[in-house]
C-alpha cells in the first residue's frame, strides 16, 4: 500500500508519466486489486514498451477476457519478438479459449527463446495432456521440476496425467505435494475432489475449499473450486447449495468464453441441412474411401461417449484415440459451401489423411474410435469420405445432459455451456441435425445407442455395438473399466467404474432450477 500511495504521489505531479502507470497497475495486481485502468494507461503513454503490453494481457486474462488478453500479448510481441514470457502468457489466453494448437505453438516459440523458461515447460505440458499426448506432457511437467522443483502448477499438471492413466492415488499424491508447495493453490484443491466421490466426513477439504474461493481470487482461479464445491454438494445431496457454487462458476466462466452465436448456429445447422442431401451424398462419394477401420462415437457431451469408447477399448482389436478434432478442421478448411460443388479428388484427399492419422495412433488395431462428441455436425462428409465407416450415436435424457454439461468445466470449448437458455437452444439445433442424418445418411450406417439403456443393460447393448462396428464378440469388453489406457476428458474418473444408474434422471433434484430446459423433457428421439 506503500509503493502505491507514493506513485498517485508522483502521479499528481507527472501524469502522463507511463512509467508511473506502470508501477501503479503492478502494485495493484500485487495486492489482488483491479490494476485494468492503470495498465491500459501505461500501455497508451508507452505504445512501444512491450512489458507495459504484457502486463495489461495479463490483467485482462485475469479479468476473463481473453480476447483482449490475446491482442495485448501480440502487441507485446510484435514489439519485442524475442519476448519469451509474453509468448508464453499468450499461449496461456489462447488455452483459456480453447485454442490448443495455437497455444501450443506460442509454448513452444518461448522454450526456442528461453530453453530452462519452467513455468512454459509446464504450460506445454498442460496443452500435450490436453491434445493427449500424456507421455510428452509428462516429461514437459518433468522437465519444468527440474529446473523450478517448486513448480506446484507442473505438481498439479502431473497429477491431471495420472488421473488420466487411472492412477487415482497417484494423482492424490501429486496433488498433496503441490499443496504442501501452495497451501491455498484452487487448482490442486479443486483437483482433489475429482479424483473420487466427495462424503460428508471429507469436512476439511470443504472448510478449506470454502475459505480459499472466499479470497479475492481472479476468475480463472475461483472458477475451478466453485465447480469442485458444487461436485461435493451434489455428490453429498445438498442439492441447493450445488447449484449455487455450480451458477456461481459459469457465472464466472461466461465472461471469459467466446460470445455464442445462437443465430449463427441456427444458419450454419440450416446450411448443411441445405447442402448435405442423399444426391450431395451420392456425387461426393465416388472418391472415397472404403475401409472399416474408423469408428465415430458422436452426440452431445456428457451423453457416455467416453464410456461407449471405454467399453469399444476394451476389445482386443480396438484401440481408443479419445476426441480428434480432424473433421471439425477439415469443413472449417473446406468450407460447407464449397463441399457442395468440391473437386474431384477433394474428399478421396480427406479420407487418405485421416487414414494416415489413425495409423499413425496404432498401425494394427482392426478398428479405431474417434470420440469427438462434436463430430455430428460432419456426419455428411464423413460419410461420403468414409462409406465403410461406423457411427454410433449416443443419446442421453436432454436434461440431464444439459445439466451434466452446465455442471462441467469446459473453459472456452463449449461456448453455450454455461447459459442454461444457450444450452437450450444448442441441444433443439442438435436434435435437429440428427433428424436429418437419419433421414439422409444410408439406413444401418448409424448405431443410435441409449445411454440409460446402456447402463441399465450394459452386456446386451455392448455387443450390438461390438457387432455393428463388425466384430466378434470380446469378454473384456465387461471389464472396461479394469483397462488401462488413457481417458482425458471430465469422465477420467467415471470410466473406472463399474456401469451404474445412479446418472439417470438426475436433472430432478435441480428440477426448480431449471426452467429454460424443462421444455426438452418432451424431446423425441430418432
């Protein structure tokens, strides 16, 4: 308080000082205090001063917005490009938002900077474990401890990739180590309480919990311990005070992730439906090509696809990939226009490189899955590049996949997700999405599967799944949850469980809550 009363001191005498600024807007983020005002100011009177650009990312990154944060780091860089730190704290705004390549390329331009830089070891790592490549994420969080062994953000990174391999008390230890670094780190508290189901004796992980997102904390840092509180109030029953913490961390979450586009969404599921016919289909087929060899879980998130994959891994002749974001970018590049009308040879092109990726995952696997939820927007180009594909489509009560969704951290992924009337509305464009596949895409080309079918009946739905991807039957199929590989998604901990109906019809406890879904409880399935 010192430092900052003798600057407004000076500042009084010299206002367009933005060295002063400068100072103020740092002593203020010292103390938790809104320094947004006077790092802009500084970074106005300093319009070439490429820390003064950085600092004010910072600040907006630590205000949730990420956008702003983004733009100030590469102004700082275009400033100074060998400015390994502002490269760093640009991929940290570009993770927030979900942009994981580009992240990982701005991780990766600071360590050509700076080689021993700790803190952008354990930032690529987090990126690595996210894109899942766990066993390079753990020498990037390996590597960061060994230059800065008090890194407690590596500690908590390397307990994320042991959950992820199913080493729960592994994860646990990691994550006692960091606290023991950081008493008051939110991210290794909140970790805790996803490593298993929360009771009411766990008492002082709650006292502790409570008082560290009572603290003045930035957003990015509150908002995992709020989703953590509302996980130990739902799984104890105390079903108000969940949904408090869990409003409280989309709240949040909501001003840093990207605007939703509602219109947008409706016009672009309008556009395929539009350009994506059976004659479409028919024309675009005839490059393409035939093998068996893919298997795409889609639907909404939090619908099981993690545990229809868990359970498809588990076969002898099946190998798991987790969530490839291929074809998002492949009709991101193409363009849904452009498909309608593509070149001979375009979708052959496509088919022959999403191939070589899944060999490149396992060579010798008879089938690969591809679970990434969001692919049922491409079902058409997926299609018409891959005939022999599978595509099983999880379908799950719509309310309890909204709530499992608003329930759930997914930072700038899901732009919809913390909104209840977003979500809403994302589920009705969904639904009618899939009608039109359905109505489109050859008959037998899609598996619809029942979540609450599945776990009520977990062996006869696994081998119609098991049959329909064209295999013979596998008993460890049963065991999944006794297999090991890596699960990076939120249901890590969910997919070493035995089957359980416990997730059916949960959306009742919250059912004053939830207004803008109730209207979904109608909803039809195909």
């Amino acid at each position: 308080m010192q430092l900052e009363g003798r600057v407004r001191e000076l500042l009084a005498t010299v206002p367009n000082s933005g060295l002063l600024w400068k100072l103020l807007g740092l002593a203020q983020w010292a103390q938790g205090k809104d320094a947004l005002a006077s790092l802009q100011r500084a970074s106005e009177l300093m319009p070439d001063d490429a820390e003064a650009h950085g600092n004010l990312g910072n600040a907006f990154r630590g205000a949730g917005q990420l956008e702003k944060a983004v733009a100030s780091h590469r102004r700082a860089i275009s400033r100074k490009p060998g400015y390994a730190e502002s490269h760093n704290n640009l991929g940290s705004a570009l993770l927030d938002l979900g942009r994981t390549d580009e992240a990982i390329a701005s991780f990766r331009r600071a360590l050509t900077i700076e080689p021993d830089f700790a803190l952008a070891h354990a930032n690529l790592g987090n990126a690595l474990t996210l894109e899942n490549h766990p066993d390079e994420a753990e020498a990037s969080c390996r590597r960061a401890l060994e230059l800065d062994p008090r890194l407690a953000a590596a500690v908590v990174q390397l307990a994320e990739i042991a959950a992820a391999r199913g080493c729960f008390d592994e994860a646990e230890e990691w994550l006692k180590g960091a606290i023991a670094i950081e008493p008051d780190m939110p991210e290794a508290w909140a970790g805790l309480a996803r490593l298993r189901k929360m009771k009411v004796t766990d008492a002082d992980w709650l006292t502790q919990a409570q008082r560290i997102a009572g603290q003045r904390l930035p957003p990015r840092r509150e908002v995992p311990l709020r989703y953590a509180l509302g996980k130990y109030f739902d799984d104890v029953g105390e079903y108000t005070l969940a949904f408090e913490n869990y409003r409280r961390a989309n709240e949040l979450s909501n001003r840093a992730r990207p605007e939703h586009g509602l219109a947008q969404l409706s016009h672009g599921v309008d556009r395929i439906i539009h350009t994506h016919t059976r004659e479409w289909l028919n024309r675009s087929s005839a490059d393409s090509n035939p093998s068996a060899r893919p298997v795409f879980i889609v639907g909404m998130p939090r619908s099981g696809t993690t545990l229809a994959e868990q359970i498809l891994a588990s076969h002898a002749d099946v190998y798991g990939a987790g969530e490839l974001d291929f074809w998002s970018k492949a009709a991101a590049a193409y363009g849904n226009e452009r498909s309608e009308s593509a070149e001979p040879g375009e979708i052959g092109k496509l088919a022959k490189r999403y191939l070589a990726l899944l060999s490149g995952l396992s060579s010798d696997s008879l089938r690969v899955v591809d679970k990434m939820p969001g692919n049922f927007m491409y079902l058409g180009l997926i299609r018409a590049a891959l005939p022999g594909a599978h595509i099983i489509h999880m379908q799950r009560d719509p309310i309890d996949t909204c709530l499992s969704i608003y329930f759930h951290d997914f930072g700038g992924a899901h732009p919809y997700a913390g909104d209840l009337n977003d979500l809403a509305a994302y589920y009705a464009e969904y639904a009618r999405l899939m009608d039109h596949w359905r109505a489109t895409l050859p008959s037998g080309a899609l598996l619809d599967l029942p979540y609450e079918e599945l776990v009520k009946d977990p062996e006869s739905w696994s081998r119609r799944m098991v049959e329909f991807i064209g295999l013979p039957w596998d008993p460890n199929c049963m065991e999944f949850h006794r297999t090991r590989r890596t699960v990076n998604t939120h249901s890590k901990w969910q997919a070493r469980q035995k089957v359980s109906t416990s997730s059916v019809g949960r959306w009742r406890n919250y059912e004053r809550f939830l207004g803008p879904l109730l209207p979904l409880a109608g909803a039809s399935r195909g």
